[in-house]
C-alpha cells in the first residue's frame, strides 16, 4: 500500500509539477512576509497541506487559489 501511495504522489507531481509548492513557494505566492508566517497561517486557517514525499508537505496551487477567493469573499460580505 505504502509503495502504491508514493507511486501515485510521484505520478501526480510529475503530471503538474508546477501546481505543486512548498511551503516556501506557497508563502512567496501568496506574499507572506516569512515562511514561519505561511505555516502560522495555514494551520490556523486549515489549508490543506499533502505529503507527496515522506517529509516534505506540499501545498496544492488551485487549492491556495480557492483559499484566497474564499477568504476575498469573506471580508467583503
């Protein structure tokens, strides 16, 4: 089962590699001041994270995009 999962995050980072980002790459994306800053951020906001390795969590680019808008919407209603 575990060799099937890595296979299947494998398979999906190299169909659209650039949809997947780093927790570094996601706080530049969404123009946080520090990575600390992104982390703090998406716990609190329970933005998913996957685990397409073993150790490093990726954060789904349409899936900040959805956050974002949610969020847009939220300070406008």
């Amino acid at each position: 089962a575990a060799e099937n999962l890595s296979q299947m995050a494998k398979n999906l980072a190299d169909i659209h590699p650039t949809e997947w980002m780093t927790a570094e790459q996601a706080a530049q994306y969404l123009g946080c001041e520090s990575v600390k800053a992104f982390e703090k951020i998406a716990a609190r906001e329970r933005i998913p994270k996957h685990y397409l390795s073993a150790r490093t969590p990726r954060y789904n680019r349409a899936e900040l995009d959805t956050w974002l808008m949610d969020r847009r919407q939220e300070v406008r209603g």
